[in-house]
C-alpha cells in the first residue's frame, strides 16, 4: 500500500496539465460469469455425500437415489471509479456482487435382512453471496487508436454471507409396506465471513466513441475464508434449537462400511473428540472462493 500510495502521489503531481484532474476518471460496469475452482470443505462434504450413500447402497444391496451436485459457477456484477495516472497507468476502485447457488437430492432405499425398509433422503439448497471491495492498478498498453491492452492486479476486502439449509427425511417401512415411523429435520446455517483477497487479470478496451469503451475481461481471483462463523437453526421431531458458534471440519470412522468420511459440524467451540479414533483430522472449516471470471462491460469517461 505504501507503494501503491507513492505512485499515485509522484505521478499525479508530475502530470503535466493538472487543469484535467477531472477528466482522468472514468466509471466502469461490467458484470460476468465466476467459474468457481472448488470452494473447498463445502463441495467436499458433498462429495461425500455421493460416496457414503453409493457405499450404504452397495452394502445392503439397495438402490442410491439423486446425485449432490457441487458448487462450480456463479454470476458477478460490478461497478469500479477509474483514475488516469498517465496514458499507461491507471488506479481502481471497485465493489460489486457475486452471486453462486446449488440445489441437489440424495440418498437411498436399503432393506436390511430381517430389519425394516429405510428410504433416506438428504436435500441441501446453499447460497453464497459476496460484496468484494477492491483497490488495484493498471497498465495499459495501447495496440491502436481506438484498441488498448490492459494488465491489472490488486487486493481486496470480501463480504461473505453463507447460506446452508437442508432437510434430512428417513422413511420406515414393514416389508408389507406400511408405515413404521418417519423422521425429519430441517437445519439452517447463517454464516459470515471477511476475508482478504487478491485478483489480477488481463483485458482489452475498445473505444466506441470519445466517452464510451467496451471492455472484456478475464481475471483470477485468491479468496480463502478460513472461518465460517454465524448461526445454527435446528427443526427436529418435537423439539427446535438456535445458537452462534463456527463450522467444523472433521473425519468420522463408520463401522459399517469401515471407511472415513467427512463431515461438517456445527459448534459453539472446537469439539474436543481427540484422541478418539473415531474422529480425525478435525479444524475449521474452509471456504474457497477462489477461480476465475470472464467479464464484459463498458468504461465511461466523466467528462
């Protein structure tokens, strides 16, 4: 930052004409599509979703029903002020909203020998919706009159709000068909988090006219948050409870199928299950928000 301050310090007071101060700005909107690379302990846990139900299907002879789709795309709108250092360096300032959801089922249908018919079904809908705030500079370098090159990178502040509710149904049945018992609850998570990120890119700018540019962009973004903290409204048979605290990642050893599979808890403070072997590997759950955005927008100059 100290850098990037000098810079716009030494070059705006060596410009040559200051009675153009105003013209040097110019307002940018863009929006675009955010291929999404993993985002980490969420698309693992349903990832393993898929796997545990593939596995309790396989063993009891069932059927697996419904796939969990993973989080891998989403939309971004922006609006940014740009300030013209020179003809080739430029300072930003940017905030817009990025937008991704995913609704899925899963589950399966199992006859346990001389047990009771079980129909499972685990239906997550996840919301991720983000305010990024972003400070960068830009080099630009012209190809013709009305064509310009620009490479950009800088920092930002993000404003992550993560919405994750599902429902979990299970349906007990006699081998005669009728109804044995059924169970279901609903849980939501509300959570925030505000992480430091960066992003930096390549572009190109076509003049439309003297005020008017058309601008495509392709830009690599590096958000991790490594806290996920908010709150936790659980609806179960008879009984509802709401309470603040974190998501946590942990491993979980099933003796059923006697593999580990991951899992996502929620917590008032790190639970204290070690040295158990039934749980490793357990720490805080990870959002990963990072990939890459192809954008297209005008530029318009002020005055």
């Amino acid at each position: 930052m100290v850098i990037f301050l000098s810079l716009v310090s030494i070059e705006t007071l060596l410009a040559k004409n200051k009675s153009d101060l105003v013209n040097r700005f110019r307002i940018k909107i863009s929006c675009g599509l955010n291929n999404l690379r993993n985002i980490r302990d969420i698309n693992k846990h349903l990832s393993t979703g898929n796997e545990r139900h593939s596995d309790y299907a396989q063993y009891y002879n069932g059927l697996k029903k419904g796939e969990l789709k993973e989080i891998g795309s989403g939309f971004e709108s922006e609006i940014g002020l740009t300030f013209d250092i020179t003809s080739r360096l430029n300072v930003y300032i940017r905030s817009g909203y990025e937008f991704t959801e995913i609704q899925s089922a899963s589950g399966f249908e199992i006859s346990p020998p001389g047990l009771i018919d079980v129909d499972f079904t685990y239906s997550p809908d996840i919301s991720i919706r983000t305010i990024p705030i972003k400070l960068g500079i830009s080099y630009i370098i012209p190809f013709s009159r009305k064509t310009r090159l620009f490479i950009n990178g800088g920092i930002g502040y993000y404003l992550v709000k993560t919405n994750f509710n599902w429902k979990q149904t299970e349906i007990w049945t006699y081998k005669d068909g009728s109804l044995y018992a059924d169970f279901s609850e609903m849980v939501e998570w509300d959570l925030n988090s505000k992480p430091i990120g960066y992003h930096g890119g390549v572009g190109l700018e076509y003049s439309i006219a003297r005020n008017l540019g058309l601008v495509f962009e392709i830009q690599a973004n590096s958000v991790k948050a490594k806290k996920l903290k908010g709150t936790e409204l659980f609806l179960g048979p008879g009984s509802s409870e709401s309470l603040y605290g974190t998501v946590y990642y942990f491993e979980k050893w099933n003796s059923i199928t006697e593999k580990y599979y991951m899992g996502l808890g929620f917590f008032k403070e790190k639970p204290d299950y070690l040295p158990s072997p039934e749980y490793r590997n357990i720490r805080n759950a990870e959002l990963d928000l990072s990939g890459y955005i192809l954008k297209i927008g005008i530029k318009i100059r002020l005055y």
